[in-house]
C-alpha cells in the first residue's frame, strides 16, 4: 500500500521507536475513531500563508505555505495521499518523495507514521502545504534513526496533502471496513424504509470472484447481510465503496458467502427511492419518491396545483382515476385528505407514490363512492396514487400581505369555517378558524381603526373555535378561547355560556354555576344557561351523593375502630389471633 518508503520508515517503519510501529497493511480492529475534522485551537481561524500555529503546543507546529481548499479533513483510518521533503534543522535533505516522484500513502491516525505525522496531516486541508515542524517526541525520539537522523532531531516536514480514500470501521468491532473509493452526490442516505438500489462485485480477499449482482433492490430494513445494510446506511447516491466483511457480517448475502475468511465487495449506491410518513396523517399515509423534485418550495393550504395524477383501489389495483393534467385547490375537498397532504410535502417536478391505508378518514371516507370514472370504491377502502406535480400557485403568506390584505383574509377564512361548522366538519371547521387568528391575532401593528375591526372577527372567532373544541371534548382549549374572547369582551354571552360548559365538563362546577348565573343576571330571559344551570345543578347532586357514600363508608370505618380512620389500635396478643379485626393487621 506504500508508495514509496521515506528513509528510515520503509518496510515495517524500522528505526520507528517502539511502540510507533504498525503493519502497513491493514488497519487493526477498532480503528474508527473520528480526528475531529479539524485543527485543535484553529477552528474559528481563517489562516493565511506564512501564519505559524500550535499543533501540540511548541512540540508540533504547521506554518502555512499554500492554503487548501473546502472545509473537510482526513479521520482516522483514512487512506491519505501525500508528497513531502523532510529536512534536519541544519537544513540537510534527508527524504523526499518529490525525488522519487511518487506520492507517500498511508492509513492515518493507526501509527503507520511518526506522531507528528498522524496529528499534523489530520489538520490539513486537500491541497494544502505546509511545513510541520517535529520535536523529537514527535519524530524519531532520542534513538533517531540513523543514519540518515541523529538521536534528539527537531525535523521539518514540507508535506502536500494530495487527497485520501475515507476509511470506516463501520460497525466499530473491525467486521466492516469501507474505504471510499468515489464520493457521492449531495447529503440524503437511505433510511429503514427506503428502496434501495444497489451493484456489487464479491471476491475472496485473494480476489476469486464469488458473485455479482447489477442495480439489485430491497428495502434497507429487510437487508438481511448486517454487513451490507450497514454500508448501504452510510453511502451517498453514486458512491462507490471498497468493503471487507468478516464471515458474520457477510451472512445472508447468498449461499455462496464462504465458511471462513473475510470477504470483499465493490460496491455502488446507484439510488434509492425516499419513503417516509407524510406529517398530520397518524402513520395513515405514505410517501414513496420515484423522482426527486427542484427546489424548497412546495404548495400551501390553499394553492392551486397542477399534477398528473393515476389512482387506484389497493386490494385490486383498478383505476378510479387517469389524469396527465388535473388542477384542484388544495385543502378544499376537491381531492382526498390522504392526497392534499402529501402535496404539501412534494417540490415541483417530484413524482410520487403515495399510499393513503385508512380510506375512511383519509380517502373517499366510509361509504362507498362512485368516481368519475364510473368506478365503485368500496367503504373505507385503502387506495394509491401516483401522482406528478406538474405546477403550483401558492396562496399569499400572511408575512407578504398588507394589513387590510390579512383583515380581509380573516373574514374570509372565518366564512369558511362557519361553512364547515354547520356542515359537521369540525376537524376542517377549526383549521379555519386557527387560519383567520393566525392573520389578526398579534395586531400591534396595526392602526387603530384596523384593530377595532380585528376586534369583532377574533371575538367572533375565539367563541366560535371554542364550540368546535367542545364538541371535540378539547376542554382545556375550549377554555382557553372563551377567556380570549371575555378579554376582549366580557359581556359577550356565547363566550361566557360555552366557558361554564367547558368548566362542567372539567368537574369546576363552583365556576361554571357562576358564569351561568352571571348570564342569568344579564339576561333573566336566558333560557339556555338556566336549562344549563339545571343540568349542573343535577350533576352536583349526583357527584355530593357519591362522595357523601365514599365518605360516609370513611366515618363507619372509623366509628368501628374508636377513633382515626388510620389509628390501629394496639390489642392483646391472645385476642388479636384469634379475632383479627376486618382487613386490620394484628399487632402484639
């Protein structure tokens, strides 16, 4: 694996002192350990050439002569790729790979090298020179290596940092070791659920081919070779991968896996296809990414989409739906819930397979629908779409509205919840009515004649919210709007009757009689909060009986022992075992 050995530390590293020795040949187990990434103490430094830094205090400088570029540095393990000169302090040449003309490679970090070595390249950059600058504790120690370096040598190392292989002890027990061979593309790994696709050629370490597979499939978590899985789990698309299995991580890969000794793969990350949970769905739909998307951006609530669009029964696979264009608004009932909320994940030109399991609440709902199309979907039926996002126009953000753009937002947002509301749709009602505080809620901003205004559609609003979150048996909520909406004003009566609704149903009944009664008061003619106020009434009776029968057994339980309901008086030990009180342990 060396190219070319410097004077002194060729063949095994001879003239290394003991203990910096190392086979040059491979990496002992459990050397995937991170170097940091970076130079101790240079971290926040943008360094220039001719700047001298502390590597190990005075024992191990670097003085910059060509900057390198990026921000990456080799870890430990990784193979690097290096040219130097190596000179005594008295300026005399001793080495030089430069003279060879072939670049000096090791594994970094593993004590292939002198220390200076190991810890001064793990600071460089690709393209970087610099002269490290060794005390002898860093070089050849007090021995030295002679001839050719005198015992106690300060040496100075003009080294290029050329470029390196990433080298992983994956697994951290030495039975998985990847060294890159070609890096990926971009920053996304597969995960669990995601397809990956994968090629790959395996030989025996003496290099006899045992298998080979081209642009093979699975899903990441059904791998069943820990090795490979494991691999796969740290690849970018498109890199290509050296990797040594021990005879346990290699199983599962095939039959053909040979009984003893390691094998190797060359291995390509071709692809993979993303699948993930869509958000807001309960585990209900899923995302499968056939073609990635451009961009950030993605729809809103509101927006109007354009996308290819081909649906189908699950269980059959019967299409109900055909589309190269088809426009909706999203969130506005026109497609399946399942749909509308995986569009708001999708960029535009991303190609999706979306899976919606509960047809019932994500999909065309409990009873059988008849499509377009003339198809029949059963009741609650599971059903999949693939589905292309073509275009899409968002509707404004409320940061990029004016005021009186987001006063009349509010209204009509408000509108829409009522709409909702008294078709029963209270899920969609109240998403509505969060839209509209959302614009109006913090209107410090606005003028003062704009805030009266706001005024009356967030009283509306608040007391409005808080009848969909009873119904829902959101209580605590339901509190909550109703003193928002007492804040602003508190004569309002809906507020105050449905506040004393939430208060009973969360066993307050002391302040929910007094909310109803304070209506009664404004209003004697209020038959809603005294029908209310008799319910409670009812309920309270109901609740002291069942506290009157808890304490009542409370107070005979104490009648019988003469005394504290906890006391347990003591008795003779004669009496005690032979008539134990009820439940009551006996005691000398």
């Amino acid at each position: 694996m060396m190219g070319g050995g410097m004077p002194g530390m060729g063949g095994m590293m001879g003239g290394m002192p003991p203990g910096m020795g190392g086979m040059m040949g491979g990496m002992p187990p459990g050397m995937g350990g991170m170097m940091g990434g970076g130079m101790p103490g240079m971290d926040d430094m943008d360094p220039e050439v001719g700047d001298i830094v502390d590597i190990k205090e005075k024992d191990l400088t670097k003085e910059f002569v060509v900057l390198g570029s990026g921000w990456q540095t080799p870890e430990k393990g990784d193979e690097v790729s290096v040219h130097y000169v190596g000179t005594l302090d008295d300026g005399t040449t001793f080495d030089s790979s430069r003279d060879r003309g072939l670049p000096f490679t090791f594994n970094l970090g593993v004590g292939e090298v002198i220390k200076g070595w190991d810890e001064g390249v793990a600071t460089m950059k690709k393209g970087e020179k610099s002269i490290l600058t060794c005390a002898p504790e860093y070089a050849y120690g007090v021995t030295g290596s002679p001839p050719k370096i005198p015992p106690n040598s300060t040496l100075k190392f003009e080294v290029e940092l050329l470029s390196w292989k990433s080298v992983k002890d994956i697994a951290g027990d030495g039975g998985v070791i990847k060294k890159t061979l070609q890096e990926g593309a971009g920053w996304d790994k597969p995960k669990n659920k995601d397809e990956v696709f994968y090629t790959y050629t395996a030989t025996t370490e003496e290099g006899t081919e045992l298998y080979s597979c081209e642009d093979e499939m699975q899903v990441v978590e059904q791998i069943a070779s820990a090795g490979l899985k494991k691999c796969l789990e740290t690849m970018k698309r498109g890199e290509q991968a050296h990797v040594i299995l021990t005879s346990s991580y290699a199983e599962g890969l095939g039959e053909w896996v040979p009984a003893e000794g390691n094998t190797v793969l060359m291995l390509t990350a071709n692809r993979w296809h993303r699948v993930e949970e869509v958000p807001n769905a309960d585990k209900c739909v899923e995302k499968k990414v056939l073609i990635e998307g451009e961009g950030c951006d993605r729809p809103n609530e509101g927006a109007e989409v354009t996308a290819a669009v081909i649906g189908r029964i699950l269980e059959t696979g019967e299409e109900f739906m055909n589309a190269e264009e088809h426009k909706w608004v999203v969130d506005d009932e026109q497609m399946p819930d399942g749909l509308d909320l995986t569009l708001l994940q999708m960029k535009k030109g991303e190609k999706a397979l979306v899976t919606i399991s509960d047809g019932t609440r994500f999909g065309f709902g409990g009873t059988e629908t008849t499509t377009e199309s003339g198809v029949k979907v059963p009741a609650g039926a599971a059903i999949q779409y693939e589905v292309s996002l073509n275009d899409f126009e968002k509707t404004k953000e409320s940061w990029d509205m004016s005021n009186d753009e987001k006063y009349e937002a509010s209204i009509v947002k408000k509108d829409q919840g009522n709409v909702y509301f008294k078709a029963g749709k209270n899920e969609r009602a109240l998403k509505r009515y969060e839209a509209c505080l959302k614009l109006i809620e913090y209107d410090t901003q606005f003028p003062d004649e704009l805030k009266e205004k706001c005024k009356v559609v967030k009283l509306a609003t608040y007391s409005n919210c808080a009848a969909v979150m009873l119904k829902l048996k959101r209580y605590k909520d339901a509190l909550e709007k109703c003193n928002k909406a007492l804040e602003i004003d508190g004569a309002h009566q809906k507020a105050r009757f449905r506040r004393a609704q939430a208060l009973a149903a969360r066993d307050d009944y002391d302040e929910a009689e007094m909310d109803l009664k304070k209506l009664i008061d404004m209003d004697p003619k209020n038959v809603d909060a005294r029908n209310e106020l008799k319910r409670l009434k009812h309920k309270m009776a109901t609740q002291r009986k069942k506290d009157s029968a808890i304490f009542g057994n409370m107070f005979e339980r104490m009648a019988k022992t003469g005394g504290d309901f906890y006391e347990v008086k003591p008795k003779d030990t004669d009496e005690a075992e032979e008539n134990p009180a009820d439940g009551v342990p006996a005691f000398p």
